[in-house]
C-alpha cells in the first residue's frame, strides 16, 4: 500500500517484502490425517466459488434448528446481509441441553485455578445445564431481563463467566462481556454504549499470585455509566471463594447482590430456551479502531454459531471426546468464538484457566496440559514468546501430546513459530496460525490442517468459503506473487461476520465497506468487498502473509488499543496540553505503548506529571494499556497544518531514522527529543536493538491513516 505523501516516505512496504525469504513447507502426520475432521481435498471443491452461498449449509446443519430457514442468504438490505433468514434457534439450547443425551456426566469445562494448591474443577454438561438455568431464571426473576435486554458481564476466567453468557443466551439477552483486566471507568462506557442496567461481576480472582480486588471496578463502572446519563440498577456479585467476601468496598443496599445468596430462591428451575430469529443479536463485544471511542461489535446468533461451529470442527479439528485447552481470555473475541461457543457447540470438553502463563513458573502450562490430557493447545504469540524467553526446555519435562496447536492475535515469527512446533509440540502437533478480527467472529486465514502444509510466518489461504482480495489506495488488485502488499479484503459475505456496530449502523458502512464498495445502491454482495484493517500480501501458492494494522490501533500482547483512546485517556490530566501514543517493539509483548506529552504553557515537567498520564490511562483503559515509557517533550513535531507526525516520534522511540523531516513545521525540535529520550532510555537501560526491515517499515509509517 502507499504511505500518504505527508508521511514523505519513499519506501512501500512492498519493497520490502522482498527481503523476506520465503519459508518452506511443512506437513502434518499420517497419523494426524488418518483422524481429522477434514481429510478429503474434496472440501475446498464443496466451499468453491460457484457453491456460495450454499456451501455454509454445512456450517449450519451443525447445529439444531427450532424452525429451519428459508434463504440461506438474503441481500436485499446491503450490506446487511442475513444469513440463513427465515431460521429460529437457541444457542444455549444448542451448546448445552442438545449434549445431555450423550454426554450429560462428560466435563463441559475443566477449570483450573491459579494457585496450584486448588483442586481443578469439572463441569459436566449436566452441571453446566443446571448452573445456567438457574442463572438464567435469575436474570428473568430478580433482575428483570427480557429477550433483547443488553448484560454487561466484567467477569474473570471462571466458569460462571459461560454460565452467565449461556444463561443470557438462554433467555435471549444479549451479553456484553468486557475484559476483567479492564478498569472500572472503561466498563461504565460500555455499560452506557449498550444501554445495559445490569452488571454481573465478582469480587476477585487470582492474578500472578494475588488476589485482586474485582468489586472495586464495579463501583466505577456504576458512576462512569452514570456520567454517561445511565443508570445501572442492578450489580450482580459472584464470589471467587464460596461464602467469603475478598474485596475492601462495601456492597451498596439495594444496589449489590450476591449471586450465592439470591440464586437461592432459584435452585432447580427450568427455563425454557428463547426461540431466537438466526439474525437476532448473541452478544457484543467492544473493540478499537481508527477513531472515537470503542464500537460494540454486534455479533448474531444464526450466522455466528453456525460459523465458529464449523470453523472449531474444521480448522481445530475438534472431537466431542477430544480435551481442548484455549489459553486466551473469555474477555476477547478469541474466548467468546473458541473457548465457549464454538467448542460447546460440537459438544467436547473445553479447559479454562484462571491466571497467568508462568504462574508460578514457566511449566505450568506444561502440567496443565499433561495433567488433564490435552490433545490441543490454542494461543498467541505474545504467550509463546514468553514462555520460550522464560523457560525454552520446559515442554521436554512433561508428558504431554498435542495432535494440534493454534496461534492467534498477531503475527508470529519464524523463529518462534519453529520454537513452537519444535519444542511445544515435540514435531508432532501440526500448528494453525489463524488470522481474523473481532468483527469476523471466526477465522479467515488459515490452513486446513490436514490438507495445506504450513508455512511458518504466513497464515495460509482464505478459510473455507472465504474469497480475500488485496486492493492497493486506488482499489486496484494486487496479484499474489508480486512481492507487494495491500489492503486486505474479503470479497464475499460470510456468516460469522458481526452485523452491525451497535446503535451505529452508518459507522459500521463507514468503517468496513466505505473505502472499495463498487456501488452503494447495489444487493449484489460483489460489489461489497469488507475491509478488514490489515496490511498483507499474497504468495504465489495463495498463503497471505499478515503484516498488521492499516489504522492507528497497536496491537499489545495481542490487545488491540486506539491511539485515540489512549490520548484521551491522557488528556484527561489537566496539566496535560498535547498527547500522542506511538508502538515501541517488544521482545515478548510484540509491541508496547509509548506516549509523547506537552504541558500547557508556564508548566514544568515533573515526574508526578508523569504518574498522571499513567495513572489516567489505568483507569480510562486499564493495566494491559500502561505505557511503557512517557516522555513529557517541549513541543511535538507537527506539520504546517498542525498535525502530530505520528511516525516522527515512533522512530525515536525504536532508536529508528525519523525520515524525511522537511515538511515539519518545527523540525529543530526533532533534535531536542531524540536526545532527551535517548538519554533517559540509556539510563533505564533500554538498549537499542537491530530492527528486521519489517519493522522499521511499521515503524516508518506508523500514523498513515491520518
Ligand atoms: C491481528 C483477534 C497476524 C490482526 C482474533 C487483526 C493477526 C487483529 C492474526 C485483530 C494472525 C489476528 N496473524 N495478525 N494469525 N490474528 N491478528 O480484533 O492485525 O483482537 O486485525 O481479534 O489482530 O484483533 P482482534
């Protein structure tokens, strides 16, 4: 893609594609393929062009169906397209209650608690079914949900946290679960986006060997929402231990319940399932992009099932009998798609995790895995790298076998790629790396694993029914092979994709099909190509390689944070006259924050300034958005027109050329900075190291959406 003229870059990340050498391929086992799910090659013919859209019947026929459809595509409103329209099912229904007749005694979840002295607990499907009804006549009896009702979950990774997704499902409420590493103010936006009264949390969990005080962020969230000009009526509180209270804040009269006391009054009810219409919304889920504030993708219930259904039979290769360990937070899209609904779906036995990866060493993960006899292992690269920095031969130690292993959420490297299927996964897991989005709700990219060797580095070819197109700035295709790279694409509808940002259905045109829609009157889904936000490019064998995001979102750890929002949350310090976040490459996180502040006139820097800018973006964002580093600078460069050269400061950060710095309207400043923070890094010890030209060229034009 070009970089924007302002930007004064002359290289393209096209150019340098070309230094990257090209990996070669490797393939799974025979005895992997003699047991997947998707051993014949005839699988891409049935998902062919010519049989869209009819091919994602086979996604839906996973599923049981209350009243079946009658248009397995309708595009009369573009782009709102529904899938499977006409149709009526429940998805709790579906991942609970359908199982009970075969595997009512067979584990649901495993749940294994941070501190290694606590027993690991099952939930069996019968539990699961009994947990969730209760829940769910919970919600209809004390708390007043009704189908449509919007919940707002902050919940940590505990197994009330499905039930209480499931349970919403249950009565047709739309569950809106907001990471628990995220503060308090930041739910309370939320809360006040999605409209929701209640708010269903916990007093604490275990994080890293402590205890942390949950119910503290309830409080906030109620008077952020409040702020906001909502009010939230009911805050509905599980305890991490049965029967003891292990936050400091008060439980507010009339206000705070525990869930253990009132569910009392709801031991062994039953609740009907809701019959829901396919397009009716399952739940949101916020997430960051360009501009304002995060956008609640709407996710449907329909569409979306039936896509992480077939996606977690396909790509996961899951089996009922199989044991199956996703090592990503509930909070995510991640969680929500491939540790609850797709694995429930297909009715095995998903693992949930409490804690921290290395908690209380870098084996754990390891004994977890062959304690509970895990066959597949699913996580990111942010985990993979740290693991490997932290303990590179504690996989040999344990007994365990993988048949399959995922990575998701950024781009992984060769080399830890290799760490991966070398050392984790002894040579005998085959390994998916998965590209996709939150707005996607299930995979894009990826190789069937029993069919498509793997290529470390590159995710492999669109999913199944998935057609992905590269458009340069003009909208032209970018052909595979060329060594250039573009804006990546999907050129057809799919069912998991969201069906609109909440109460904002101009943005959701805006952001996803306004830049390469063909015609705008037209219900024909060819001329509605969905922009998905990544850079990347093709090889000839069709494998895509991710190169990351087009917009200003970092991708920390694989948390994807707006540059706006951590500038607001910044500029929320009064001293504070200017902000601007900028990626800093990171051994093990990929990337972390840096920010860049100016005081208003007459104010000196001072390190309780500094505090300030931290401690607002931990309380607007939360812990996992903590800069790294704030440099409080005398003047930002800015261009003639007054705009923060993003890319500017980003190459001070990274001890990388700022570039051509002759459109600035101040360049002498470039100087000043370069020196204060070169200074102040040595003296954190901060060395520099050689950056891969992939880099540099990220960090080269970084702020091109601007
Ligand atoms: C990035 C997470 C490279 C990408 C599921 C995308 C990846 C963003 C991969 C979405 C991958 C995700 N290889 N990059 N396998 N998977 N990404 O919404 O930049 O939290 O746009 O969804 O993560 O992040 P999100």
């Amino acid at each position: 893609m070009a970089i924007s003229e302002e930007a004064g870059a002359s290289v393209t990340e096209a150019q340098i594609a070309v230094h990257w050498r090209e990996e070669d391929y490797i393939y799974p086992s025979p005895r992997f393929i003699g047991q997947a799910n998707a051993p014949d090659p005839a699988i891409r013919e049935r998902f062919s062009e010519e049989r869209f859209p009819e091919c994602y019947r086979d996604y839906a026929d996973l599923l049981d169906w209350d009243t079946y459809w009658h248009t397995t595509l309708d595009t009369s409103h573009p782009p709102f397209w529904k899938w499977f329209a006409g149709g009526r099912l429940n998805a709790c229904y579906n991942c609970v209650d359908r199982h009970l007749a075969k595997r009512a005694n067979q584990a649901a979840f495993i749940w294994v608690p941070e501190p290694e002295a606590d027993l690991v607990q099952n939930v069996t499907y019968q539990e699961l079914y009994r947990r969730v009804n209760e829940f769910a006549a919970l919600l209809q009896g004390f708390a007043g949900v009704k189908p449509g009702d919007r919940v707002t979950l902050h919940m940590p990774m505990v197994p009330d946290l499905p039930v209480a997704m499931l349970a919403c499902a249950r009565i047709g409420a739309i569950h809106s679960e907001v990471f628990a590493g995220f503060s308090g103010t930041a739910c309370g936006g939320r809360m006040a986006d999605s409209g929701s009264k209640v708010l269903v949390t916990m007093d604490s969990y275990y994080r890293d060997g402590k205890i942390l005080d949950h119910k503290a962020k309830a409080d906030e969230a109620v008077a952020a929402a409040k702020e906001h000009g909502m009010e939230v009526e009911k805050v509905l509180v599980f305890r991490r231990r049965s029967g003891q209270y292990l936050s400091q804040t008060p439980m507010v009269d009339g206000r705070d319940f525990f869930v253990d006391e009132v569910i009392a009054d709801y031991r062994r009810k039953v609740v009907e399932p809701v019959s829901m219409p396919a397009e009716a919304p399952l739940f949101l889920m916020y997430t960051s992009g360009t501009t304002g504030k995060p956008k609640g993708a709407q996710h449907s219930t329909g569409g979306y099932l039936s896509y992480v259904a077939g996606t977690s039979k396909f790509y996961l290769d899951i089996h009922p009998e199989d044991t199956y360990w996703c090592f990503a937070d509930i909070g995510w899209i991640t969680g929500h798609s491939y540790i609850v609904y797709g694995p429930l779906a297909l009715g095995t036995t998903s693992v949930m995790y409490e804690g921290a990866p290395a908690y209380p060493d870098a084996g754990r993960p390891w004994r977890i895995a062959e304690q509970l006899g895990v066959g597949i292992f699913h996580t990111a690269p942010t985990t993979i790298r740290m693991l490997r920095k932290l303990g590179p031969d504690e996989p040999a130690k344990y007994d365990y076998h993988f048949k399959l292993m995922v990575t998701v959420g950024e781009p992984i490297e060769p080399e830890v790629w290799r760490w991966y299927y070398d050392v984790v996964g002894k040579r005998e897991a085959v390994v998916v790396d998965t590209w996709w989005m939150t707005e996607t709700g299930g995979f894009m990219g990826a190789t069937l694993p029993a069919l498509e060797g793997m290529k470390p580095g590159s995710c492999g070819p669109g999913a199944l029914g998935i057609y992905p197109v590269l458009y340069d700035e003009e909208g032209k295709v970018v052909e595979a092979g060329t060594g250039r790279a573009g804006n990546i694409c999907i050129r057809n509808p799919w069912p998991g994709r969201m069906l609109t940002i909440w109460g904002q259905p101009e943005r959701f045109v805006q952001t996803y099909y306004s830049k390469y829609c063909h015609d705008k009157q037209s219900t024909d889904w060819h001329d509605w190509p969905f922009l998905c936000g990544d850079g990347a490019m093709q090889a000839m064998d069709g494998y895509y390689r991710i190169l990351g995001r087009i917009d200003d979102v970092i991708n920390v750890a694989g948390h994807r944070l707006g540059t706006k929002e951590l500038e607001s949350a910044v500029l929320t310090v009064p001293e504070i006259a200017e902000a601007a976040a900028v990626p800093v490459i990171d051994e093990t996180r990929g990337r972390v924050v840096e920010m860049y502040i100016s005081l208003k006139p007459g104010l000196s820097p001072s390190p309780d300034i500094e505090n300030k800018a931290k401690a607002a973006i931990e309380r607007e964002i939360g812990k996992v958005a903590r800069p790294k580093n704030v440099w409080i600078v005398p003047d930002m460069p800015k261009t003639r027109s007054g705009k923060i050269m993003r890319r500017v400061i980003a190459g001070i950060s990274n001890f990388a050329d700022v570039g051509d710095i002759t459109t600035l309207a101040n360049p002498e400043v470039v100087e000043a900075i370069r020196h204060q923070v070169y200074a102040e890094k040595n003296a954190r010890g901060e060395a520099p190291r050689p950056l891969t030209e992939k880099e540099l060229e990220e960090i080269k034009a970084f702020g091109r959406a601007e």
